[in-house]
C-alpha cells in the first residue's frame, strides 16, 4: 500500500480519536472512550508503516498539520468554535506547507 494511504488513514484515525477524547466527557463515556484508544492505537499502527514508506520529517509534518487542520474543522462544525481570521489564515498556511512538502519531497 502507498505510503501517503497509509498516512491518510492514519491521520483519519487520529482526528477521530481526538474527537472521542472530546465526546468521552473526561473519559466518563464508555463508547467514546474505548474509541478514542483503538482509533490511537489504529493511527499509530498506520503511520509507522508510513514512515516507512515516505521521509521522516515529511510523515511528522504532514500527519500534524492536517491533523490540526481536520481538528480545527470538526471543531467549528460540530463543537460551536468560533472562526477567526487568525484560524483561518493558519489553516491555509497548513495546507499550503502540506502541498510544498509533498511537491519538494523525493522518492524514499
């Protein structure tokens, strides 16, 4: 499998255990909680066979970014955060850091 699907699942996984650290109330919601460990385990299964497959530092930075990116969407769509010009101009500095490292990273 690609290293970048494998990355992408690992980043799904990450965004959707952070989620459930949030639904799980404190760790006081059952349901939430034992998702929120197997979508971690999950995302660290995943991005050690990434890293791999793709640099280093390009894996790290990428699987945090768009992680935060991800985060900070769910965050203004689902949990009532406010949007700001500052989180708006970081998102698109992400996403563009993102593209640079994919476009300047060679093969492994």
């Amino acid at each position: 499998m690609s290293g970048w699907l494998l990355l992408i699942a690992a980043i799904v996984c990450e965004v959707g255990a952070f989620t459930c650290m949030k639904l799980s109330e404190g760790f006081t919601r059952a349901v939430p909680s034992v998702l929120m460990m197997l979508g971690y385990l999950g995302s660290f299964g995943l991005v050690s066979q990434a890293i791999q497959r793709l640099d280093l530092s390009t894996t790290y930075a990428v699987w945090s970014g768009l992680g935060t990116a991800a985060v900070t969407v769910i965050g203004l769509a689902f949990f009532g955060d406010a949007l700001t010009v500052p989180k708006v101009v970081a998102i698109a500095l992400i996403i563009a850091g993102v593209v640079v490292l994919h476009a300047s990273g060679g093969p492994h």
